[in-house]
C-alpha cells in the first residue's frame, strides 16, 4: 500500500532516466524523473532517487525513495546504497545534456562524492523562457571555509542542453539572498570560489524539505 501511494498511483508519470538491476532480481535502482511535481507546490523537486529489495521467497518488497532537485544527487543517494556507480549512467536520448566540460566536472563529483554536503533548501522552475534549478548546500564540517554552496543548473530548450554551476558563501544569508535574486529575475554573478575547499564536493544528505517557496530559510 505504502509503495502504491507513493510510485504506484503516479508510474505512468514517472519517466526512467537511468536503472539498474542486480543479476538475481534482488535489487533494482531507478533515476526517475516526476513528470507531477510540474503541477504540484511551486518550486517542488521533480527528481527521484528510487531503490528495491525483493525477497523472492517471502515475496515481500522494500523500498526507499527520496525526492532530489538534480539527477546527479539521485544517482550519488542510489550509490550510497550499493548501485554500483558506472551501471546507473543516464540514458543521453533522456533529458537535457550537459552543454560544456565545467558542467560535467561538476556533475561527476556530485556523482563520485562522499557525503561532506547536506541538502537545505531546492527550487526548481521550469518555465520554458527560465529553466533553472537551485540546490542550496551546507557543510556537515564545521571548519569548512565557504560552508554554504550553492548550485545553478540552467536549461536551454532551444539547444536541449543545460549547465551546472557552483557557488561557496560565508553565510546561509548570503547562499538564499542570492537564490532569491535569481528567482526574481535580478542578474546577479555567481562569486568565485575560493582556493581552499573541501575536495570533492559531495553526494548530498537530505536533511530538510528539499523544496519550499521563496522566502522561506535553510
């Protein structure tokens, strides 16, 4: 029952943007992209991370979800749970590619990463004429310089490619003032990261709601 609320009433809008299954059946990993969010509270993540375990002599299945804003963090959360990392690949005819190297550099540390991030805060608008999504990070490390991150991924319809960029601050004030400049269309510069960084910028630990409103703090 638990497993039809969550997957099950919505499986035909639920498009599968990479899996993986285990030789024996045991075991099936999903990236999938949740084609609902687009109608539910503004700014809701539209990524989920979906991982089964089957007990075929019970015939019982388990299994854990989380809902993410990137497709890289869902495919960090799933190798965190044993997928191995080059069998969940997103399939290119899928979604957007990435347009240049910076983006793909990024999106592989958020893939190959530990868990030196955790995830406070996500929007994600896709209106065609502002395709973006914001993930807003803080470091579980107290001493981290630039504890706060911030990553930008924006969506060229027209080219039906996208771009990811980081960005570090000093303080959550300074991480969510600029998302919500963004959000409200002012053009302001990703800061420049500074030399001294945790490496590598990791798979993310939810922590809070992934998604809420402008205005609203880590």
């Amino acid at each position: 029952m638990a497993f039809h609320r969550a997957i099950g009433v919505k499986d035909d809008m639920l498009d599968v943007l990479a899996q993986h299954h285990t030789t024996d059946d045991t075991r099936s990993y999903y990236v999938l992209y949740d084609r609902t969010a687009t109608w539910d509270h503004p700014g809701r993540p539209q990524i989920v991370a979906l991982h089964l375990r089957r007990d075929h002599q019970s015939r019982t299945l388990r299994f854990e979800q989380e809902t993410l804003p990137l497709p890289s963090m869902a495919q960090s959360w799933l190798i965190h749970r044993g997928c191995p990392p080059e069998a969940i690949a997103l399939d290119p005819e899928l979604g957007t590619v990435p347009a240049d190297s910076a983006t793909r550099a990024l999106e592989r540390r958020l893939v190959d990463g530990g868990d030196h991030y955790a995830l406070g805060w996500s929007y994600t608008r896709d209106d065609p004429d502002d395709h973006v999504t914001l993930a807003a990070l803080r470091a579980l490390d107290e001493r981290a310089p630039s504890p706060f991150r911030v990553l930008v991924e924006e969506v060229d319809r027209q080219a039906w490619t996208h771009t990811l960029r980081e960005a570090a601050f000093d303080t959550v004030h300074e991480a969510m003032t600029w998302c919500y400049d963004r959000l409200s269309g002012t053009t302001v510069p990703l800061p420049p990261i500074r030399p001294k960084l945790p490496s590598p910028l990791s798979a993310v630990v939810p922590q809070a709601t992934a998604s809420r409103p402008p205005g609203r703090s880590l």
